[in-house]
C-alpha cells in the first residue's frame, strides 16, 4: 500500500508564516507607539506644551465656522466617539458575533476597543497636555487632559475592528458609513474646542495601528501549503 510521502518543508512554511504575521503585528504596534511619541515631542517639547502653528489654524477655522445649529449637530455626533456608546455597541456585536459562531471575531471586536481606550489615556497621563482654550468651547470641557483624543481614537479603533471582521460584500459601504464616522467624530471634537488637531490626527493614527496590529497578532495564520487556508474574513 503506499503511503503519501511528508512534505518536510510544511512545518517550516507554516512557522514561516506564523512569523510573518507576528512581524505586521509588531510592524503596526510599534507605528502607533511611534505615532504617540513622535507627536508627544512636537506637541510638548521638552514638557513645554504651547499652541503651535497648525493646531492654532485648525482651531481657528473650526471657530470661524462656528453656528447655533452646526453647534447643535456636533455636540450629537461627537456622542458615536464616546465609550459610553461604543462599549454597549461592542458588546451587542460581540453577542451577535458569538450567536454566530465567531468567538475570536468577537474578543477581537471587544479587545480593540478597550485596548485602544486604555493606550489613549495612559498616554494623556504620560503628555499632561492641558485642553485648548484659545476660544470658548461649545461644550463641557473634559476633565481629562488632551492628547491624544481619546474620542477618535476609540470610533478609529471600533470602526477598523467591524471593517476587518466583516464579510467581503458588506465590506465597501461598511467601510465608507465608518469612515464618515470616523471622519466626523474628529471634526466635531475640534470644532467644539475641546481638542487639538494634532490631537485628532494621533488619535486617529494611534488607533488604527493599534486594532490592524491586534488582528494580525490574533488572525496570524500558517502560510498556505496545499491544504485550506484559514483567515480571519467571515462570508
């Protein structure tokens, strides 16, 4: 009787592949660690932080465009970047997402946006950059110090996390309603005056690093060598 022979590079292209996707996890970790430190240092130099040219422009414009009824909307939508919000969100997806059968799909969903919310404010006791108050601001000012903006970080990390674990035909207008979510979130805390731009963009950054990273380290997978190759993509 004969027997099919062992293909003894299989173990190695699995490792290898192993490899490759813990190499993307820490590639994209350690982005977002650069991102928070790289803007920590352009924001507060040498602890001094003051008001540089481009956060001073950003807050300047949204102040410009400032109106009863603008003011009204983006005291709303600024609530989709709050974990107050998102938390009860995530944990009906982890639900749905587990009905389903995708456990791992629905930790990773859950852990991004915890994770990214615990890295946000750790980073804003690390920095200590006091809140804007170049001008009035049209909400209640946050307790919390400023960088980086923990609002967009978290609907960054939230957003990027549904995007990756859903199927491919719901992926495009997912993607494009998140993105406006995204997009808006971070408007609306710089129009309110309650962030810095510089804020806003790190946050955004911060977070997508950190939730592309978790899924690489959560979804590394062998490379494929004949047999199925599992991903991370639900149909």
């Amino acid at each position: 009787m004969s027997m099919r022979p062992e293909q003894p590079n299989a173990g190695r292209a699995a490792s290898s592949g192993f490899n490759l996707d813990m190499r993307h996890a820490a590639l994209a970790w350690t982005s977002g660690l650069a991102v928070l430190a790289l803007g920590t240092w352009l924001v507060c130099p040498r602890g001094d932080c003051g008001l540089n040219a481009f956060d001073q422009f950003g807050l300047g414009l949204a102040h410009d465009l400032r109106g009863e009824t603008l003011d009204r909307v983006m005291r709303g939508v600024t609530w989709l970047g709050s974990l107050a919000l998102l938390l009860p969100l995530a944990v009906l997806t982890t639900w749905f997402l587990v009905r389903r059968g995708l456990r791992k799909e629905a930790g990773f969903v859950l852990l991004a946006l915890l994770g990214s919310s615990g890295l946000s404010h750790l980073t804003k006791l690390w920095v200590m950059r006091p809140r804007p108050d170049l001008y009035l601001a049209g909400t209640l000012m946050p307790g919390d110090w400023s960088f980086p903006s923990a609002h967009t970080m978290q609907i960054t990390a939230a957003s990027v996390a549904l995007f990756l674990v859903a199927g491919r035909r719901r992926a495009v207008p997912l993607g494009i309603l998140l993105a406006i979510a995204v997009l808006l979130v971070g408007l609306s805390r710089i129009y309110l005056q309650v962030h810095f731009p510089s804020d806003v963009l790190a946050g955004l950054l911060a977070g997508a690093f950190w939730t592309i990273g978790l899924h690489a380290l959560l979804f590394s997978r062998p490379a494929q060598t004949g047999g199925n190759n599992v991903t991370g993509d639900t149909a």
